[in-house]
C-alpha cells in the first residue's frame, strides 16, 4: 500500500486544476484511477484514499459519499467537454470548418483525457436520480451543440442529412467511444485520431454528389 507521503495518483489530468483545495483534488484524481481501473461499484473508499495518499477517514472531510465523488468527477469532465465542443462549433468559419474542428477537438478531449473519459461517459448510471439529471442535461448540451451545426449545414446545403437527431447521436457515440479504446502507445496521437474522425463525419454529411465523386469532397480543417 503507498504510504501517505507518497500518493499513488499516476498522472495529474488538467481538467481537475481548478479544484481546491489539493486534498480534495487528490481524492478526485484517485478516484479516477480506481473507478477507471476497477469500476464505480468495485471500488471502496480506502481504495481511492490510499491513492490519493491520504487516510480514508482524511476522504469523508471533502465528500460525503463514494457517489459524490464519482458525481464531481463527472461534472468537471462533462463541463471540460462541453466547453471545448461550444468553442469549437462557435469559431467562426463554414459549417464544415465548423463541423470538422468541434469533432477533432472533441474527439481530442476525449483521447487525451481518456481516463477520466471513460469514467465520466461509462459510469454515470451510478449516480445517484439528482446527480443523474443534472449531467444527463450537461450531456444533452453538447448534442444541441453538434445537432445545431448539422442544422445548419443542411439548412443551407452544405450538409445533406436525413435524420439529424440520429446523425448527432452517431457522431456523439463516434466521438465519445474513443476513451474507451485509447492508449497512449498506440500509433496515432490524439490530434491524428481526432482529423481522422473529422474527415470521416464530414465525408459522412457531404451531399450525395460530393459522396459519389460528382463533386469536391469536403475536408476538415484546424
């Protein structure tokens, strides 16, 4: 077991910087890597305590409950991910530049964060009814934001899309699915797998004349 002087934590993910004080953002972090290694529902309170380098008495000071812990984390990452996809859709630009940049920094996000990823998208029916509201509304924020992108594509012939609610819900899972499969040492970085994925949508929502090779294709953009 590491001692208390030594936390175990492996990395700091930024996404927790804000959080004070440091105790309580050693227990968020912790708590990442058991939920992330062992599952919400198989791990215990010393088992993130001691990752954090702290006593699980120490845990119960900043968080009442395993599940608020799990709750915190899944608000700060769904705020994280919701923040860069909002700006990435609102950069300026055609709706493809657009389409393609909310998609590669999203799918980026979730790559580059892909411990705490896969906990906030994997492990939210542990959440307690309160909780669960208010993150499934965090969630629906960032549908509206990618459905509104596909909207006005196809508003304006950019995009040719058929069902709109069923195509933001294939790029959110498209995006999303990459946490669960990312590893560090894999061959592409998180910003190649995030223009892939770009190119991939765009070519998804192109007109039909640009998807059979009657016209430019589209492509993504920084």
């Amino acid at each position: 077991m590491a001692s208390q002087a030594e936390p175990r934590v492996a990395a700091a993910d930024e996404s927790f910087e804000g959080v004070s004080p440091d105790a309580a953002r050693r227990l968020l972090l912790g708590a990442v890597e058991a939920f992330a290694e062992r599952g919400f529902h198989a791990t215990t309170t010393r088992d993130i305590a001691s990752r954090a380098g702290m006593s699980p008495a120490a845990l119960y000071i900043h968080y009442k409950t395993k599940e608020e812990l799990l709750f915190q984390i899944s608000k700060v990452g769904h705020e994280r991910s919701v923040g860069v996809l909002a700006e990435a859709a609102d950069g300026g630009g055609s709706d493809a530049e657009r389409l393609g940049r909310a998609v590669r920094l999203f799918v980026r996000w979730h790559a580059e964060h892909h411990t705490t990823a896969r906990v906030v998208q994997y492990e939210l029916a542990a959440l307690g009814e309160e909780h669960y509201e208010e993150i499934v509304g965090l969630r629906r924020r960032s549908e509206e934001i990618l459905r509104g992108v596909l909207e006005s594509g196809d508003a304006s012939g950019e995009f040719e899309v058929a069902d709109i609610r069923g195509t933001t819900l294939a790029v959110m899972s498209l995006c999303i699915d990459v946490a669960r499969w990312y590893s560090p040492s894999g061959r592409r970085t998180p910003d190649e797998i995030g223009t892939l994925y770009a190119d991939l949508v765009l070519r998804m929502v192109a007109p039909q004349g640009a998807r059979d090779g009657q016209g430019p294709a589209t492509r993504s953009t920084g």
